[in-house]
C-alpha cells in the first residue's frame, strides 16, 4: 500500500483535490474522499462539477442514489461503499482500518493546526506500524513535490 501525505501550503484543498483525483480517474481508479460534515461534502460536491469549465468529475456522495457505481464517492463515513482501492482523507478526518486500499491520501491544510497535528500523529501512526510513506509539499506554483 502507498501512503501519501500532501502538505497544502499554496491553495485551498478544494482547488488541489480535483487534479489529482482526475488522475485517478485517469487510470482508471475508484476513490473515495472522506471529509468532515455534511457541509464539507455538499461543497466538495458543487466543486467537482465545476472545478474546471471544459470538464467535470464523475462523482456522488454516500447520500445519493447508486453511491456503490460512482468511481468517485464523497462521504463522510469510513466506509467503502464503492469499492474503492484509493482513499483520500480530507479535513481531517479519522481514516478507518486501511487495509484493502491500494494507495491512501492524507491531505491537511499546512495553516490549520488541528489538521497538522492530526497529520502528524497519522504519520507516527502509521511509521511505527511500518508502513512506507511519503511526505509532499506545495511548492510556491502550488505544484507538488516530493520532500525527504
């Protein structure tokens, strides 16, 4: 399993989250993003329909019809209900058991301190259970790259 950290210091995560989730989509991928709060998924929502004006991101949330075919799911549970190998954790939410995902995400906000200590105790976490992580950042063009 890849574990990956992705450290906002340049935009908002509702701005980096759609290019990296069109990626997976890309290959082919099932996703899904846990975020905090109804309000949170009711905006991610609105943004993958509209982040960009030529295209849009094949999406649902865990509320809507036929969440399990959706080769995105917004939710703000723990569960896989789309079968997903590739999970995005946002907004700091509590990740549940990883096992059975291909590749997980974290991405925190780098000027939220409740997102960055979360991110850190996952990080320890997740160390000590001997996992491989690595750790990304936003250079200043808000492009990621990968830190040592």
């Amino acid at each position: 399993m890849d574990i990956l950290f992705y450290h906002l210091t340049e935009t908002k995560m509702e701005d980096a989250l759609p290019p990296l989730l069109e990626k997976c989509i890309e290959r082919n991928w099932r996703v899904v993003v846990q975020t905090v709060g109804e309000e949170r998924q009711a905006l991610l929502d609105a943004q993958f329909w509209t982040f960009r004006d030529e295209s849009f991101l094949p999406h649902g949330t865990d509320q809507a019809l036929h969440a399990d075919v959706q080769p995105i799911l917004i939710t703000t549970g723990q569960g896989n209900v789309n079968a997903a190998t590739v999970r995005f954790q946002v907004d700091g939410a509590e990740p549940p058991d990883l096992d059975g995902y291909e590749r997980v995400v974290f991405m925190f906000d780098g000027y939220d301190e409740a997102q960055l200590s979360l991110a850190r105790t996952q990080w320890k976490k997740l160390k000590g259970e001997g996992h491989t992580l690595s750790y990304w950042q936003q250079n200043r063009d808000g492009r990621w790259e990968k830190k040592a």
